[in-house]
C-alpha cells in the first residue's frame, strides 16, 4: 500500500517539475566588472588581420546587406554548446551567429528570446549599406578556431554616423587555450550606437519617447539556447549598453556546453536543464515504485 501511494504522488512531482522547467527558464546575467578594458580587437594582438569579406549566403558580392546571414560554415570542430553538438554556423549580419538556421531578425528581444541557440556580441539592427559603413569579415586560418568581425558597422536605415567595432572569436576543443584566454571571446573597440531606427532608435540610440523596452530595443549581448534559457552581460537591452562595452573583451569558457566566464566554474542557476532533469528522475523512480507495487500484488 505504501508503494502505492508513493507512486501517484511521484508521478505527479515529476510532470509539475516537468512543466515547471519548461516555463520557468534560467538567465544569469554577467556583471559589467567581468569586462576587461581593452583598445584592441583579438586579431590587433594576433596580427593577420581580419580576414575575408562574408558574401555567401544573401549578402551582396560586396558584403554589403541589411538583415542578410552567410551560408551554412563548416565550423572544423565539434562544439557542444548547451548540451547540443554543432558542426556549422551561419553569420548574421545583425551582430551574432547561430547553428540551426539563419537568423534575419533585427530587434534583439534578448539572446535568450532566440527560437534557436545563438552567440550575440552585439544583436542590434546592424545595417552596411552605406559606403561609410564597413561589413562583416571571416577569419578561419587557425585550425580550431573562427573569428568573425563586423568592422566598422553602421545601422538601419542605411545610416554611417555612428560605427561600432566587434568581433567575436570561437574555439573547437582541440584548441590549446593560453592562460588567461577562454573558448569564447568578445572583443569591442569603438562602439557608437546601439539600436536602429526600426527597433525605436533615433540616431543610434533610444530617445523619448520612445520607452526602452517598451517602444525601444537596445542591443542584446550574450548567448540562448533556443528555449530562453541564456546568458547575458549587464546593461544588455538598456540604454549604455555600447558605452559600457567600449575598448572591453571578455573571455568565456564552455562548462558542459554552458558559457562561464573564463577562470570561474558558475553556471546557470537552477533553471530548465535542473528542473526537468530532477522530473525525469522522479519520473523513473515513480515507474519502478509502480511497477514493483504490481509485481508484489
């Protein structure tokens, strides 16, 4: 009878848990002290420049496009990135990269509002039609290692007054990181925007009364998972966002796939991962309670 009982009530703990991990999600937000200042982009110390202009994909032969992704990249790696292995990417132009598909959207909600997981040194609505504008560069002579920078980028519509700087690098397992460095980088030099006029901007920046977060997207910095789980850096999606990150890197390491800053092991609090793993464990141990409930009958 005891087995019975434990059952029904085990069961019921894991589909709440379940559920629960389903909805409630874990966002850990990075504090802006775990920016380094920095003058230089990751390529400035390495030498060799910035590499290729991106044109596959929809992007004009020039490199020139607005909400325009590359085509599927082999990544030369395997990379685990919130439990999911990866072996491609695609570049969008809008300040981030994913790994199911293209990504056209230009109003950051968040990269953890993502429907598919994405890295974002800077989700805003980046815009390299005007000739003053510069476009998005690859670099992929390192084996095991990508670097993708929006050089000199302007933003929508069409505007070049304000430039931002960016780059993001990205490490496969084999790479041999230097003390002191991560998996994951990003690395910014002069930033002077931070949302489009399509995402409520004016001029390159929320202005009333165009409300932040109501009305007003600035630029989203971290990284999703496709099911709102994320991380991201403070001030991402309020206004500052690109002062704070100017002439500043941050490195990253992968704990299990999931993005820390590097030297440290913190990780996601208790969010979908914990709470729907917790309910398939209760699940099973309902199952066994169950079935040796029948057995014993």
């Amino acid at each position: 009878m005891q087995c019975w009982k434990k059952g029904p009530w085990l069961i019921a703990a894991s589909i709440v848990l379940l559920v629960t991990g389903a909805l409630w999600a874990a966002v850990t937000t990075i504090p802006s002290s775990a920016l380094i200042s920095s003058n230089q982009l990751y390529t400035d110390t390495i030498g060799g420049g910035i590499g290729a202009i991106v044109t596959s994909g929809n992007l004009q032969s020039d490199g020139r496009n607005d909400d325009g992704s590359s085509a599927a990249n082999p990544l030369g790696f395997t990379l685990n990135f919130f439990g999911n292995n990866y072996t491609q990417y695609f570049i969008n132009n809008n300040g981030n990269i994913t790994f199911q598909s293209a990504l056209h959207v230009f109003t950051p909600q968040g990269p953890q509002g993502a429907t598919q997981p994405v890295i974002s040194p800077f989700f805003a609505d980046v815009d390299t039609q005007n000739p003053a504008s510069g476009v998005v560069h690859l670099r992929t002579d390192i084996p095991n290692q990508i670097i993708v920078t929006w050089s000199q980028v302007g933003y929508f519509s069409s505007n070049a007054d304000k430039l931002d700087n960016f780059q993001l690098v990205l490490r496969g397992p084999a790479y041999s990181v230097p003390p002191g460095e991560g998996r994951i980088g990003f690395f910014y030099t002069n930033m002077q925007w931070e949302v489009g006029d399509a995402s409520g901007g004016t001029g390159g920046f929320c202005v009333p009364p165009n409300t932040v977060g109501d009305t007003c997207f600035p630029a989203a910095i971290g990284f999703g998972d496709g099911n709102s789980n994320g991380i991201t850096i403070q001030g991402s999606l309020q206004n500052g966002i690109a002062a704070s990150l100017q002439n500043k890197r941050i490195w990253f390491d992968l704990n299990g796939g999931v993005p820390v800053v590097s030297g440290t092991t913190t990780v996601p609090t208790l969010g979908t991962y914990g709470m729907m793993m917790l309910g398939i464990l209760l699940f099973g141990a309902a199952l066994w309670y169950t079935r040796r409930e029948a057995q014993s009958a």
